[in-house]
C-alpha cells in the first residue's frame, strides 16, 4: 500500500514540476505552454550572388560558409496558453527561400494577423485573464550559412543582427536592435535606431547611420563615413579616411590613415594618430587630438582643446575655450578668449587672437602675434618677430630673437633679451628692458622705464616717467640716443669708451655729472658734453634731474 | 465489630465479604484500580541506574509517541502533497528574479513586473518632466534645440515601442529597448535638472 501511495505521489509531482522544468530549460521564464518550433530550408546558390531578408521580432545570424549554398534555420517561438491556437499558427508558419531575378529572398511568415481574428472564445478568454491581452508574443531566430562572397540586403526591426566572415555588398536597416558585423568586407551601408552598432574587421568601406544608438567601429580596410546622434561613437584603425557626425555624442577616434573630419557638440571628443588631415567642430565639447600627420582645424567654444604633435599646420577657431597646443610643425593660428591659452614648441609663425585671455607661448621658431588684452602675457624663446596687440595686459617676454612691436597699457612690460629692434608703446606701461640688440623705442607714461645691456639706437619718449639707461653693451658710432620725459628724473650711464655728443636740458632740475661739459644758458639747465670723437648723438630731456655717467 | 466477628468465625467472614462484595461491587472496582496504579508507580530499582533508566524510559516514550503520531486518511494525505508541490511551484514562479535575460518571450510574472518598473519609470520621468521644462525654456538656443531633439529621439522611440509592444506584449527584446528608452528619457531629463552640460 506504502509502495502505491509513493508511486502515486511521485507520478503528481512529476506532472506538476515538469512544465515549468521544461519552459525553464528553454529560456529563463517563459509562459506556461508556450510554443516553439523550428523550420529549415536550403538551396544551392554560388558567390556573388545576393541574399535579402525581409523580418521583424528576428535574431538574425549570417555567416559565410565555404559551401555553394544557403542554408537557413529558423526557431520561432510564440506565447499562447492555448494549445490549438498555438498547433494552428505553426501550421500556417513557414519559412520561405525563393530564388529571384537579383537573388534570393528569405522571410519567416506567420499567420499573426490572420490568427488574431480567430482568437475567440474561451482562448480569447483565458488570455485576457492571465495576460491581459489577446495578442500572441512572438519572437524567431533565423540562423543563415551563406557563401563567403555573398551580398547581403536585410531590412528587419526588434531584434539583433550578427554578420560574420562574408564579403560583398550590405545594405542593412536594423531598427532597434544591435548589429554586429566582424570578418567581413566588400562595401557597408548599415542604417539603425536605438541599438548598439558594432562592426569590427571589415575589409572595404563603411556607412554607418546609428540615431540614438552606440557606434564601435574596429579594423576597417576602407573609408569611414559615420553618422550618429547623442551616444558615443568609438573607431580604431580606420585605413581610410574618416567622416564622422555624431551631433550631441561622445567621440573617440583613432588611427585614421587618411583625413579625418569629425563634428560634435557638447560632448567629449577624443582623436588621435590622424596620418591625414583633421578637421574637427566640436562646440561646447572637451578635445583632445594627439599626432596629426597633416594640418589640423578645430572649432570649439567653451570647453577646453588640448593638442599634441601636428606636423601640420595648426588653426584653431574657439571662443571662451582654454588652449593647450604643442609641437607644432608649421604655422599656428589661434582665437579664443577668456580662457588660457598655452602654446609651446611651434616651428613656424604663430597668431593668438585671445580677448582676455591669458597667454604662455614658448619655443616658437617663427614670428609671433598676440592680440590680447587685460591678461597677462608670458613669452619665451621666439626666434621670429614678436608683435603684441594688447591692452592692458603684464607683459613678460624674453629670448625674442627677431625684435618686437608691443602695445599695451597701464601693466608691465618686461622683456629680456630682444635680438631684433624693439618698439614698445605703452600708455602708463612701467616697462623694462634688460638686453636689446637693435634698436629701442619706448613710448610710456608715468611709469619707470628701465633699458640695460642695450646694443643700438634708444629712443624714449616718456611722459611723466623716470627713465633709467644702464649698462650699455655697445654704441655703435651711428647709433642715436634721445630720451625726453617730464617731471621725473632721468639717468644716462654710457660706456667708457662711447663715443657720443650729448646734448642735455632740463627745465626745473639739474644736470649732475662726470663728464667736463660746455654750458649752454646761464644757469646750467641746458649743457653739452662730448666724449671721444662724439660721434653718437645724445638728447636728453627733462623737466626734473639729469644723470649722465 | 465487624473485624472482631470475622475473627472468631472465618467461615461467616468469607460469606459476609462475599456479600458485601457483591452489593459494592462498582466500589471494590474503582479501589482496586487505585492500588495497581499505586503498585506500578512504586520503585522498583534502586537509585544508581535511575536517571539512564529516566533517559532510556523517555526514548522510548518520544519513539512511541512518533510511532503513534495522528496518521490521516491515505487521501488527505495526497492531498496534502499535491497543494504542497503545487504552492512551492506558484511560490517560485511568484518570487523569483524578474529578468529579460536571453528569453524570447517573457513569463506572465516577469512581464508583470517589467510592466511595473515600467509604470515607475514614467511616474519618475513625468516628475522630472516638470522640473526640466522651465530650465530648456531658460538654455542657450543651441542647447535647447539639441534638448528637444533628443527628447524627441527617444518620445518616438518609446511610442514606437509602445506600439510594438501593443501587438507583442511578451517580447523580451521590445520590452529591454522599451525600458531603455525610459531609461535614456529619465537620464536625460535628470541631466538637464541638474544642468549636467
């Protein structure tokens, strides 16, 4: 009796377990008595030919195969709590591969729209109790072996998309779903939505139009012309040239053997190892570009641009963005304003148009532009001409070998070691001088001004200044020296071997010095000296004391 | 008196007792219940073997006691295993991990529940929907019209899949993009909210 009651509480068990065993082997959790079946068909076919797939709710996978034919597999699988409804739609399932004029057609077909109108009675019922619908869930996988060289043409939605190890033509719209394609080659126009794209060793060239959705794209034989809005786009590797829109996403792009023109907006943009040329628009986004091969453009506003090795040209066209730049090959043009700009090692000449801008510019083998104002500029080692446009700016340059013209107001200039004639205009500028090797103007106001180890002619118009000239290095026998300035006094220490004609007035001071000296009026405020042959002549003005050593 | 009479005259006694038994015979019952009752509750051992014999005496008793455990009818009994197998089989489909992992078709209590998260994610997104609406009014032009457009991106997206899903409601990979969509859509309102550009 003990043997019967176990046998029969074992065989309950059983029936009631075992549904739920068998929906869980097939999936995670599936409907009770859901249905599945699977559908094959196969013909021969030869390479070069095309295989067009026509799908929704589908899984596809194609991949290239070393046979002569196309073989399909499809699984479909739907959710029904009602078994006739469930043997009825598979009865009118089928898988359909028909040979056409351009190829073949493969389509998974089933009878959803004819089977809805059928759903009645109690099925109807049951469905809209336990699922509130009356509507069958379906979803199919359709496995395809093709030809290696095959062209592909797939237009499905909801569902993923994998092509591996085929070469020829795509064409493939996949809604919703991510699409991987890998080992493949020929020639790429994928458009999708929403899902990730992935295309990795693809040997020829690629479009690929993702709205909303992820772009990896690895290993590509050809060019890259990628399209994408609002999420991150990655590309390595591209053996051709690179076009890449990606209007609110994150880019990251690099080895691109050909040109590369990306554009973004306020997202990250990251480039590097570009062969070619670069263009790049990116406003309101972060940049980072390393070794261009060629010239390099960018545009951006209010986020910083940091750039490294171009062995172009480099022009950057930015507002509000801080710059950092180095080792440029040729010129370099850069605007932006307000933030910092940073430029070292440029071997051409170089242009910063920054409005209030910060500026440090070292190792520039050409000439140099500023144009700036209120911020301070720093500049090192130029081996051109230096030109500064500024207002209001602290200037301190040195190692200027080809000279210089600075503009500025009411902040320091301090320059040392200008190899060029200097002209320095500079309205209530205290400017100083230490090392000139041509010619000095300065033009200043009710500041110090202050030259030593100068090697040419001087000319210093100061009004309200002190001016003080030491330490001359040399006075060619043509050079001229004039320094007028008002109310403060002024110091002259020549050379002992200077050969120099001065002249000195002064209206309200006295003359102090050395050297014997012939007096020109009566009371002494006019006088002139001679030293050696008096061949440099020397003018001297003031309405306060004059110092001659 | 009675005693002294007996004494001297056994014959009579027996006679009388056995009278007296015969008129108290339900009494003499009773008293005869209590002293075999009395005699088992005597000590029959002495002290050193008491407490194994306590312990041994209680095993047998538990053992007893199971052996004699209410025993219901055979089919009470099945009963009773049938609601118990069936109930653990609803609890487990009832209680496990919501997922949308690798299955096609999702169960009616996944769906359920995907259906719930769902209905959170839009309750979230429409309180964000009222924070982030005066501050797009308040962007740069660019911004805004990037804003819009990419809401809009994901408006379409989700109705797209609102839709889908109208026809396919068990759909595992029309529900994961559904609930991507909202994601997306929540993210990027919380972006705006928190002025995150």
């Amino acid at each position: 009796m003990k043997k019967i009651t176990y046998m029969l509480l074992a065989a309950i068990f059983l029936l009631t377990a075992l549904p739920m065993h068998a929906t869980e082997a097939a999936g995670s959790h599936k409907i009770i008595l859901s249905g599945e079946k699977r559908f094959e068909k196969s013909a021969q076919t030869e390479p070069g030919k095309s295989l067009r797939i026509e799908s929704k709710n589908t899984n596809i996978t194609i991949i290239g195969s070393s046979q002569n034919k196309i073989e399909a597999r499809a699984q479909v699988e739907i959710s029904d709590a009602d078994d006739e409804l469930v043997k009825e739609f598979f009865e009118n399932t089928q898988l359909l591969l028909e040979e056409g004029a351009d190829g073949f057609v493969l389509k998974v077909d089933t009878p959803r729209d004819k089977l809805r109108g059928s759903d009645k009675g109690l099925s109807r019922l049951l469905r809209l109790i336990f699922d509130g619908t009356t509507h069958i869930s379906i979803s199919i996988n359709l496995h395809v072996t093709v030809p290696e060289k095959y062209s592909i043409s797939v237009s499905n939605k909801y569902g993923d998309l994998s092509i591996e190890n085929v070469a020829g033509t795509f064409a493939i719209t996949n809604d919703a779903g991510a699409t991987n394609i890998s080992k493949a080659g020929g020639q790429l126009a994928l458009r999708g939505s929403y899902g990730e794209i992935v295309v990795t060793d693809f040997a020829g060239d690629i479009k690929l139009h993702n709205r909303n959705g992820v772009i990896y794209a690895n290993n590509i034989g050809g060019n890259a012309d990628v399209v994408t809005s609002y999420k991150r786009v990655r590309l390595n590797n591209i053996n051709g040239n690179l076009l890449l829109d990606a209007s609110n996403g994150h880019v990251k792009a690099s080895q691109i053997a050909g040109d590369c023109e990306v554009s973004s907006s306020y997202k990250e943009v990251e480039i590097s190892d570009v062969k070619g040329e670069l263009v790049l628009r990116a406003p309101n986004g972060k940049i980072f570009v390393e070794n261009v091969g060629k010239n390099a453009t960018i545009e951006n506003s209010y986020k910083p641009i940091r750039i490294e090795n171009v062995q172009g040209a480099l022009e950057i066209r930015a507002s509000n963005s801080e710059i950092y730049a180095k080792k440029i090959a040729k010129n370099a043009s850069v605007r932006s304003s307000y933030k910092s700009v940073q430029i070292f090692d440029v071997n051409g000449d170089l242009l910063v148009d920054g409005s209030n801008c910060p500026v440090e510019l070292a190792d520039i083998s050409g000439s140099v532009e500023i144009i700036s104002s209120y911020k301070p500029l720093i500049i090192n080692n130029v081996g051109g001409f230096l030109d500064i446009r500024g207002s209001n700016n602290q200037i301190t340059a040195s190692e200027i070998a080809g000279g210089g013209t600075i503009r500025s107001s009411y902040k320091s200039i301090d320059l040392t070691n200008i190899g060029g004639p200097l002209e320095i205009d500079g309205s209530n500028c205290a400017v100083r001088v230490d090392g000139a090797a041509g010619d000095v103007l300065i033009r200043s106001s009710y500041k110090f001004i202050e030259l030593l180890r100068t090697e040419g002619s001087i000319t210093v118009h100061g009004n309200n200044s002190r001016v003080e000239i030491t330490s001359i290095r040399a006075l060619p026998a043509t050079a001229n020296i004039e320094i007028i300035t008002t109310y403060k006094s002024l110091l002259l220490e020549l050379p002992s071997n200077a050969n120099a004609l001065i002249h000195a007035r002064t209206t309200y001071g006295k003359i102090k010095t050395p050297h014997k000296l012939s007096i020109l009026d009566g009371d002494g405020k006019e006088v002139e000296i001679k030293l050696g042959n008096g061949s440099a002549p020397i003018t001297l003005k003031s309405n306060n004391d004059i110092v001659i050593n | 008196m009675k005693d002294k009479n007996s004494r001297k005259h056994p014959e009579a006694w027996a006679d009388r007792f056995k009278q007296l038994r015969a008129d108290n015979s339900s009494e003499i019952a009773r008293d005869e219940f209590i002293l075999d009752l009395a005699k088992s509750l005597q000590e029959k051992e002495k002290a050193p073997l008491l407490w194994a014999k306590i312990e041994n005496n209680l095993r047998e008793e538990k053992q007893s006691k199971a052996v004699t455990f209410f025993r219901p009818h055979l089919l009470l009994r099945v009963a009773a295993v049938f609601i118990l197998v069936i109930g653990t089989g609803v609890l487990w489909q009832k209680f496990s991990a919501p997922q949308i992992s690798n299955s096609r078709i999702l169960s009616k209590n996944t769906l359920q529940k995907v259906i719930s998260t769902e209905k959170s994610y839009e309750a979230a997104i429409a309180e964000l929907e009222k924070l982030a609406s005066p501050k797009i009014e308040k962007m740069e032009l660019e911004l805004m019209f990037l804003y819009r457009d990419k809401l809009a991106i994901i408006d379409e997206q989700i109705e797209q899949c609102r839709e889908e899903l109208s026809e396919n409601p068990g759909n595992a990979h029309i529900r994961r993009y559904m609930l991507a969509a909202l994601q997306d859509k929540k993210e990027t309102l919380q972006e705006i909210v928190q002025n995150a550009i």
